[in-house]
C-alpha cells in the first residue's frame, strides 16, 4: 500500500449571520463531510473523515483549519484514529488551528488509538487573537487491551504550543514509553485500560465560576486536574479507568462550560 500525504485546509468565516465554509482543500486519505449549521448554537459543525483503515507507517498528515472573526466552528471525527503496527519507518501528523478576534473554534476528534509496534509523532500548533476564544480536546486510549497491547507502542510524542495575541502560553510534551505509561497507570489506580484526556481553553473570560462544578465531576473512575494559564486560559487533565467514563467526563465539563460559552453546547454527533 502507498504511504499517504494526506492534506487538508479550512477557513470558516461569518456570512449573512451564519457560518459558513470559506475555503477548502483536502487530499486522501482525508475527506469532508458535508457541514451542519446548528442554527441554535450558531455553529457550524464538521466532520473530518480518514475512509482508511487508520494510520500506517510512512503517512504524513498535514492540517489547518482557521477560523474569521464572527464564526464559529467544530470540528470533529467520526471514528477513532488508530496507528497500527510498523514494521519500519514511523508516520507523522502536524495540525495547525488558528482564531481571529471574534471568532470561536471547538476541535474535538474522537480518541487516538496507538497499536502495539507502531512510532507515531503527532504536533499540535495553536494561535489565538485576542478576543477570539478556542476549546480543543484530544483523547488517547489503549489498543486492544483484551489482546493485552495496551500501552506496547515503539514510540509515541504527542507535541501541543499554544500562543495568544503571538505569545506562547502552553507547551506540552508527552513522550513516555509505554512502560512508564502503565507504571504511571498503576500508581494512580487507574488500571491497564486507563484513557487519558487533554483540554485547552482558550479565553479572555475571566469568570471561572464553573471550575468547583468541573472539580466535582473527580469520582467512580475518573480523575480531573485544572490549571490557570499564565494567560488568556485554562488547561483541563482528565484520566480515566475506561474509555466510557472519559467520554463522559469530557461530555459533562463540555455541558458545564456551555454555560459560559454557548458554542460549546453544539452536538458533536448530530452528524
């Protein structure tokens, strides 16, 4: 099977008081699904689709999604990115997320999937404009942990800088072997099928009203960590003993913050 450079560019921006896709381009293995307006959230929800069977070694997978003043967007997928075996080599994915003053961008992909012997890098750009607001959230889960994989991957990195108004208020690097991985698992309780998931909210909103209701949600297998950003935000842990209870941790401080901001709101599965 060739290796895959998949590509994929979109600008939303506001016309005629909705949403709408200015621009795109994009080049298998990704696809676009045809967008939703979510006239009572004014959101425009997209899915973008892999029509693979996953992420082989050599793919290289290249993203960038921008969104203009006045929009408002979500992003997401419809299934799990898994990255499976490599014999050799390893694949690469660089996504790029941008928000202009006044715009709002929500990136919410269903869970990465590392497989047993797969090296995979995966590097996440973020830039905010002051008065544009972001909420971006990955999940990573395990591969077949009834086939006892879980956490057996050669190399994994997943890379994430955050900027607002061009200065950088987050970096994070998460490279562990699956060794420390499932050491890190043990310690905390969490067990062998443990899912992790990572947020970032960007905002000038400094009401923080709702971190006491997000801090509650820790309990019966689910683990919830905040920190203040130097500035402009917020960054949210999440670890889980299963995937169920990470899906619903996510979905529950997703709720809670739609309060403070209503895009949030959008259902990502109306697709």
């Amino acid at each position: 099977m060739a290796d895959f450079h998949g590509q994929l560019s979109l600008r939303a921006e506001a016309r005629d008081g909705r949403t709408v896709l200015a621009a795109q381009a994009f080049r298998a293995p990704f696809h676009v699904s045809k967008p939703y307006w979510d006239a009572d959230t004014g959101t425009l929800l997209v899915q973008v689709v892999n029509p693979t069977a996953g992420i082989l070694s050599g793919d290289k997978l290249e993203s960038d999604i921008a969104v203009g003043g006045g929009g408002a967007l979500l992003a997401t997928t419809p299934s799990a990115s898994r990255v499976f075996k490599m014999r050799d080599g390893s694949a690469e994915c660089a996504q790029r997320f941008s928000v202009e003053k006044g715009g709002w961008l929500e990136v919410m992909p269903e869970p990465l999937v590392p497989h047993r012997g797969c090296r995979y890098r995966q590097t996440t750009r973020i830039e905010v404009e002051l008065g544009g607001g972001l909420f971006f959230a990955d999940m990573l889960m395990p591969g077949r942990v009834a086939h006892d994989e879980a956490w057996e991957w050669d190399s994994l990195c997943l890379e994430v800088d955050v900027r607002q108004a061009g200065e950088l208020v987050l970096r994070e690097r998460f490279h562990p072997s699956g060794e420390e991985l499932k050491a890190m698992a043990a310690l905390m309780g969490s067990g062998p099928g443990a899912c992790f998931g990572n947020a970032v909210l960007i905002t000038e909103e400094t009401d923080a009203s709702w971190r006491d209701a997000v801090h509650a949600l820790q309990g019966d297998g689910l683990w919830v960590g905040l920190s203040r950003l130097r500035q402009g935000g917020w960054s949210l842990k999440f670890v889980a003993t299963d995937g169920v209870r990470l899906r619903k941790g996510l979905k529950e401080t997703r709720r809670l913050l739609s309060a403070r901001f209503p895009h949030l709101a959008c259902d990502a599965r109306k697709l």
